[in-house]
C-alpha cells in the first residue's frame, strides 16, 4: 500500500518551523524592525534557529533610508571641534548625549525629528518635531532633554550639521558647560549611536503617510519612541534602555550597601 505526498502527515520539524514562523509573525505585529538577533532574545531561542525559520519562509526584512540632500552642508569647512567620543566608553548614563536629525514626508511637505541620545543606556532622552530644521530644532529638544533627566550631559556629540555648527547652538552648550564634540566632516558613521536609532525608528513608525492629520502622526511618533525607550530590545544591551538602567541602578545600590554597612558597624564600636 502506498501513501500518496499530498496526504502525507507534515514532519515535527515542519510543524515546528511554522509554528516558530507564526511567532515570528505575531511579534513583528508590534515590532516591525526586529531583525534575527533580536527575534532570538525575544522568543528564547537560538539565533541560528530564527535565521533558519527567517530565510526559510522569506521573512528577512529589507530596509531603504532615503535622505534628502542638505545644500546648505555642502562645501562649507570642516570644524575644528574635536570628536571626544572616539575611543570614548561611557561608564554610566548621561556622561555623552549623541543628537541628530532625520526626515519625516507628510502629505507632499517635510517635517523634522531631532533627538538626543544617551550612548550608555542608548535611551532617547528628548526629542522635537518641527517643519522646520534649524539650531531651534535641536535646542528645544536638549532643552526637553535636560528636563526630563533633570541632569545635563558632560559631552554632547554629533554630526558636522549646520544645526551644530551654528553660534547659537555652541553658546547654549556652552552656557550649559557642555563640551561639544563632532564627527569629521562627510563621516555620519562616526555619529553611528543616532544613524543606527533612526534606521530602526523609520522601520517601527512605518508609512508616515497613512494618518489622517499631523496630529496623529506626532501621537505615533511619540508611542514610537516610549515603546523604543520600554519595550524594544536593543542589540547590544539585550533588552530596552529603561530597562537596562532599571539593572545598572539596583547593582549600583547593592555595591553601595556592604561599604554602608562597615561604616555603621564602626560607628557602633567606636564610643
């Protein structure tokens, strides 16, 4: 007796690897940008398991990143400002803000989103959204910046941007006693901390184009970047920016509590 293909019973591993492409599925549902690192911390499973199941039912995810062409940051000379970040780790948050800006197309007009960045915890720190991109621009979100964390970064670091270079940005900087730091002229990767964030950012908005009104597109815009700073697992931290500095504060208080501890036996022996 023969049994026909077509009725053939699927075998385990096919019924495991589209049961794991169904997750797969579900979980980009809500995160859109994950990639097999990613999917692989998310789902508890084998990174080379999550490539198989990726490249196997075509789920790879392909990215485009279209800039428009800045004229005003063309052939001007290049900054004396030195970047500080090279070679620079960062040991605790706020040390080093990275900032940059990136294009919105709504409804046949340009928009602006420009954020500031923690390099520790890689958490977004400020943000702003205008029609316009100029040093107001990313003052107003340092200045979002610097309220929110209720601390004012040592370094802030960016690309050579007309934004940055202009004299208004470098007096508040300065008025702040912030260094300034910049990438060499024509050198974005240098700036990777925010070239990185916004690749990913313009993955998990999506088509900006399908809301109604801007105000909708500025309510998603900010649910992307809560849910960025909450919930996304970052690559190198293995887990969101939130919840990264939640593990680097408790660890910080247990090393505090044994140093604690010897002064307050010493203050019960010594009279």
């Amino acid at each position: 007796m023969f049994i026909s293909r077509k009725t053939k019973t699927p075998s385990k591993q096919k019924t495991k690897d589209e049961q794991l492409k169904e997750q797969i599925l579900d979980l980009r549902k809500k995160h859109r940008n994950y990639g097999t690192d990613r999917l692989a911390l998310a789902l508890s499973r084998p990174e080379s398991v999550i490539h198989r199941v990726v490249k196997k039912y075509n789920l790879q995810i392909r990215r485009k990143r279209n800039q428009p062409f800045k004229s005003e940051d063309q052939g001007f000379k290049a900054s004396p400002i030195a970047n500080l970040t090279k070679n620079l780790i960062s040991i605790s948050p706020n040390l080093v803000w990275a900032s940059d800006f990136t294009y919105l197309s709504f409804q046949n007009k340009t928009y602006y989103l420009a954020t500031f960045i923690d390099i520790f915890s890689r958490k977004i720190v400020g943000w702003n959204f205008s029609d316009t991109h100029d040093a107001e621009l990313i003052l107003e979100a340092l200045r979002k910046a610097i309220k929110s964390e209720n601390k004012v970064p040592y370094i802030c670091h960016s690309d050579q941007g007309s934004e940055y270079r202009s004299g208004i940005y470098q007096e508040v900087l300065e008025s702040y006693g912030i260094k300034q730091s910049m990438s060499p002229k024509a050198s974005p990767w240098r700036n990777g901390f925010q070239e990185s964030f916004y690749a990913g950012f313009k993955a998990d908005l999506g088509d900006e184009n399908r809301f109604n009104c801007l105000g909708e597109l500025i309510e998603v815009i900010a649910h992307t970047l809560y849910s960025y700073n909450t919930e996304r697992i970052h690559s190198v931290l293995k887990t969101s920016p939130n919840k990264f500095l939640e593990k680097y504060f408790i660890q910080k208080n247990q090393e505090k509590k044994p140093v604690l501890a010897k002064i307050i036996n010493f203050q019960k022996v010594v009279p």
